[in-house]
C-alpha cells in the first residue's frame, strides 16, 4: 500500500510538474516564434471603410481577443497604425506617396502589399515600385485591389511571413 501511494503521488508529482513545465514552454515558444518571425497582426474583416485588425502587446505577440478597427490602414509585422494621407500627401490622384511605404520598410518586412482601393481608384506609381525594388531589392511588392490584399496579406501573415500593407478601404 505504502509503495502504491509513493509511486502514485510521484506520479500526480510529475504530472502537475509536466504540464505546468509544457504550459510555459508553450507559451514562451509562441512568444519566441512571434519575435523570429515578426508576426504581422491578421485582419479579421472588412468592409466599406472599415479594417478590423488583431491589436499587438507590447512584448509583440499578437492579442487575437483584442481588436481595433480603422478607416485605412498600414499594417507591419508586430504592429499597426491607422492611415492617415493627410500626413504623407497621399491621395487618389497622386497616389500612395514614398512617405508611406518608407514607414513599412522601416519595420524589416519581406513582403509589402499596396492596396488600390475596393475599387482600384488610388493609384500606385511604378515609380515608388521602382524605389522600394532599388531600396529593398530583397522586399517582394504585390499591389492588388483591397479585398485581394486583405486576403493576400492574411495569407501570408498565417505563414509566418514579414508582412507588411497599406489597406484602403474605399473607392
């Protein structure tokens, strides 16, 4: 009997032990794998001049239960902001300005997406793709309309990727 407690309790011991070691282990091998991989924040929906993103904690891993939602955005791996053109001199006609995308680049990305809008108004200069290719020749840039970017950039987010993206959400 005296044997059957010991090897018991030893093994309620290891267990608590175990899974106490497993839970923190886990927890700091997503944090560790986030850090690597510079996880960018998912969009979790979209709408007529809406973007709803997961928000990021200051250690940088990415809060899923917290959600902020902006008008457009720039999104980057570890973080986001909303858009504001007024800033840069972004607009419809002249386009997604350097100003803009130098922020992104700033935060090490492999992938840049440039969205032009639901309805492809904003305009996207070849020569602001040239700059970023002569700038950040390692950077892939995609530029698409504003649904396939929410799900391009998604896509690459759930890999792991460096994402980063400016999102307009209307026009």
């Amino acid at each position: 009997m005296y044997v059957f407690l010991v090897v018991g309790g030893f093994a309620l011991f290891a267990s608590a032990v175990y899974i106490r070691f497993y839970k923190l282990t886990v927890e700091r091998a997503n944090k560790y794998l986030c850090s690597m991989s510079q996880c960018s924040p998912l969009i979790k929906k979209m709408s007529w001049g809406s973007l709803t993103v997961e928000t990021v904690r200051e250690d940088g891993t990415i809060n899923a239960n917290k959600l902020i939602t902006y008008r457009d955005a720039k999104l980057w791996p570890n973080g986001s902001r909303a858009w504001d053109w007024n800033e840069s001199g972004t607009g419809h006609f002249a386009g997604v300005q350097k100003q803009d995308v130098d922020e992104l680049l700033s935060h090490n990305p492999n992938i840049i997406i440039l969205s032009r809008g639901v309805l492809s108004q904003l305009k996207v200069p070849q020569s602001l793709i040239d700059y970023i290719n002569q700038s950040s020749p390692h950077v892939k840039v995609i530029v698409q309309t504003s649904k396939k970017a929410f799900k391009s950039y998604n896509q690459y987010a759930i890999q792991g990727e460096r994402v980063a993206a400016l999102i307009h959400t209307t026009c």
